[in-house]
C-alpha cells in the first residue's frame, strides 16, 4: 500500500461531501456515546491525476489482508 497526501484540489467534490458526513456522524456518536468506537471507516476515493512524488508519504507492506469476499479471513 501506498501512503499519500493527496491534494484537496483533486478530490472530487461528492466524495468530499461524503468524507464530510462520515466525519460528523463519527464526532455525534462519541459525543452521545463516550464508549463508542467505530473500528474503522472504509472510505475511498478516485484519484485521476497524478500525484506529485513530494505527496508520497510511505510504503507498507502488510503481511495479511483481510479478504471482505471470506468473512475478512486473512491472506497471504
């Protein structure tokens, strides 16, 4: 996986709508439920130009992923 900084300017402006929503619906559910804690936020987005290589942040290289196709079992 690639770790990037990506310009706001080349995020389209649905996703960052959405982005926004996911934001303010984590920040309510902490503020009504102290305990609440999501355990991620699946959130994606396209990037359709490049990315200047100033923009890279990391490398990883994770061991196992979770395969959402088999009840998120890891693989190699």
């Amino acid at each position: 996986m690639i770790e990037c900084r990506v310009p706001i300017g080349v995020i389209p402006r649905n996703y960052l709508r959405c982005l926004a929503g996911e934001v303010l619906e984590e920040i309510f559910e902490r503020e009504l439920d102290p305990e609440h804690r999501r355990l991620e936020i699946n959130f994606g987005f396209p990037v359709r130009s490049n990315i200047s290589p100033d923009h890279i942040v990391a490398f990883h290289h994770p061991s196992q992923i979770p395969n959402d196709r088999r009840f998120r079992m890891l693989e190699d």
